[in-house]
C-alpha cells in the first residue's frame, strides 16, 4: 500500500511561518484603519409635532485643558489626572468634573476637583465649584458622573504619622445640585481603612 500525499499536504498548510503572521497583521491593520476613516454620521431623530420645533444643539462638555485652577503650584503646572462630564444642574448643558493635582516630580500630590462649566456666551469655561480642595490631602481613585451625580473614591489618611505615600483609608463619596449648592453625601460602604 502506497502512503497517500494528501494528509501531508493538508500537513504542510497549517505550518505558520513568520511571512504569514506579517501578512495577517498586515491584514487587521488595514482592516483597522479602514473602519477609523469609515464612520458612520451622527444618528439624527425626526422631530414632529405641534409647532415643529428643532432640538437645541448639543453643547460640548467644558475643556478643563482651557481653565485655569484654584492651585498653588509654584513652578510646576497643575495636572488633570481624570475628568467626567454630564448635566448636573438639569439644564441641558453639560458640566465637567476634573481632578487636578501640582505635577510633582516627587510624592503624592493631594487631588483637588473642581466642577467647570462654560459661561454663557462666551462658552469659555471656568471653576464653579470645589467639591474636594487639596489642603484635605486626598487622592482621587475614580470618578464618574452619572444621572446628574458625580461619584468619586478618595483615598486618604488616617493620621499623620501614615507616610504621604501609602494612603490607608478609603472613601466614597457622592455629590448631587440641590437648591443652587452640591450636597455631599456618602455612598454605602462608604469608608474604609
């Protein structure tokens, strides 16, 4: 009995070779850039009804890059470590909230965050309130803005024998507008060393 050709040859086909992993990353890559450049538009809903109104436009979220903060840090710049956008006043323009720290080449710097909004007219933004200033040593882990909330996890210390580095107590905190102020509440379980 003669050995047949074919499983070697179905054999012979599955071996990779470096030429075909270039080939296939070649591939994805164009595949990849081609989706990037080919979007679709933005979804647009119909709009009738009495008087046939148009919907205002959509505002874009303040830009914490064009604020100047609250911080003193001599001749370092302050740093934005993370932002959130949402409405949190109901009016149907977003705001922004930033964690902002002094861009420390050394240590833990504390975490201040302000909530920006856009002045009207001008649309410039600029600091409207401060819900965590720095002097309270405090470091921002997350930060979301969610159903006009903003949620965010600080880290501090205990005491201040615990070194700046190595924060030891955890707290989750919540801030929502309520009659023209932001009222801090607690998440539950809420603190934590």
């Amino acid at each position: 009995m003669q050995p047949s050709a074919v499983p070697e040859l179905a054999l012979a086909q599955t071996q990779t070779r470096p030429i075909h992993w270039l080939a296939t990353a070649t591939a994805v890559a164009g595949v990849m850039a081609l989706s990037s450049v080919l979007q679709p538009g933005a979804a647009k809903a119909a709009q009738s009804g009495p008087g046939d109104r148009s919907a205002p436009a959509a505002t874009a979220a303040p830009d914490p890059a064009a604020v100047e903060f609250p911080l003193e840090c001599g001749p370092v710049k302050a740093v934005v470590v993370k932002q959130a956008s949402g409405d949190l006043d109901g009016d149907g323009r977003p705001e922004t909230v930033a964690a902002v720290h002094c861009d420390s080449p050394m240590g833990t710097p504390p975490d201040g965050v302000y909530v920006l909004t856009a002045a009207a007219g001008s649309g410039k933004p600029r600091v409207v309130a401060t819900l965590v200033a720095p002097k309270d040593q405090n470091t921002v882990s997350a930060l979301t803005v969610r159903d006009g909330v903003v949620r965010a996890t600080l880290l501090g210390y205990s005491s201040r024998d615990v070194p700046r580095c190595c924060p030891d107590v955890t707290d989750r905190a919540n801030w929502q507008w309520k009659d023209g102020a932001f009222v801090r509440s607690k998440a539950a379980g809420a603190r934590s060393v």
